[in-house]
C-alpha cells in the first residue's frame, strides 16, 4: 500500500528582468546562476517555471547549475492575480489603496487569474504520494509566491497582497503528512552578494 511522504517546495522569482520585461538583465542572469549554485546539494526531482520569457530564462540559468534535471513549463507557475477581494475582506485603513492597484488589472486577468491560482495550490503544494521526499523548484513571480505562502499559513485569501518577493530570493515550504505546512525560509537572499540583494522592490521596503 502506497503511503505519503513529505514535498519540499522551492519557490524562486525569477531574476532581475529588462524594463520592457523580454530579457534578464545581467545582473538577472547573474542571480539566476547564484541561485542554481546554491540549489546544487538540492536533490531536485523537478523544475517547473512560468511561460513568460524571465521565468523561462531564470529557470534554464539555474538548470543549467544543476545538471540532469527536468525543466517543465507550467500556465499555473504564470504571472497572474491569485485572487481579487472584495471591500470588506481589506482591513479597511488599506482597502482603498489596495483595491486602487488592483484596478489596473486587466479583465482578461480577472478571469483566468483565481482559476490558475486553484490549479497552482493542486499542482504544486501538500505530500506527495510514495515512501520518499520530493524536492521541486518552481520558478515564478512574486504575486504566486505571495499566494502560496499565504496559503500555507491559513491565512485569509486577500493576504497574497504585501508578501514582497526579491529577483531569485528563495522561499521553501515543507508539507508533511499529517502536519500543518510549514514555512522553513523565505526572501532568503544569502546567495546573492549585497549589489544583487532586494532587486525587485521598492526603496522603502528594502532593509
């Protein structure tokens, strides 16, 4: 009988990007690489990354670090609003301005956003099935990263909003059979050298 054993997930933004956004930029590239050196004692089954062009290229520079691991594209590891909440799910000295950036968002996006974000909690997060540990990496963009850790915590859905994420910072969560999800790191930035650190955010939030 087959059991469950523990998934460990590597969530990574993908590295400093052009400001058209079609590229890495060299210093994105260089975090690409520093991230993959330091996933290289990682035992990973899997890489897994968004179809946008900096996801894709962020995910075959650290590939390119690990050898002999798989890379697959993935619609839910996209670049999307996870979900959008309504007024009175905001704390309300915040709500205005939070449902003013979310007002940019396109109709399209509106759409397909919620429903990708179900489909990344079923693909990407909880045990897996088998006697043995799975460690993947998912390379993505900082609104599913800010998703999935709201996700592990229980925490109210809107709550993806105001979990900054920095270019090819890392985050893990373990889920483990009968145990709540945990989150062991996140933002972790200590493979990058101080000039490649908080890429990615604004200067007041940069510490």
């Amino acid at each position: 009988m087959t059991g469950t054993a523990p998934r460990y997930l590597y969530l990574a933004r993908h590295g400093e990007a052009s400001a058209d956004e079609t590229t890495l930029t060299q210093s994105g590239r260089r975090q690409a690489s520093l991230l993959g050196e330091r996933l290289r004692s990682t035992p990973l089954s899997a890489i897994h990354h968004g179809p946008l062009p900096r996801a894709r290229q962020t995910a075959r520079l650290i590939s390119a670090q690990l050898g002999d691991v798989p890379m697959h594209q993935s619609e839910p590891a996209g670049d999307y609003v996870p979900h959008l909440p309504a007024k009175e799910e905001l704390p309300p000295d915040a709500a205005d301005a939070m449902l003013g950036f979310l007002a940019q968002v396109s109709e399209e996006e509106r759409e397909r956003g919620p429903a990708l974000a179900r489909e990344a909690l079923a693909e990407f997060t909880g045990p897996v099935d088998g006697d043995r540990p799975r460690h993947e990496l998912v390379v993505t963009h900082s609104f599913l990263i800010g998703w999935l850790v709201r996700a592990a915590l229980d925490a109210p859905e809107w709550r993806w909003m105001g979990l900054n994420h920095g270019n090819a910072a890392l985050t893990v969560i373990r889920y483990a059979p009968g145990r709540p999800s945990s989150v062991l790191v996140h933002n972790d930035m200590r493979h990058l050298p101080a000039e490649l650190r908080w890429t990615g955010f604004p200067p007041e939030l940069r510490i």
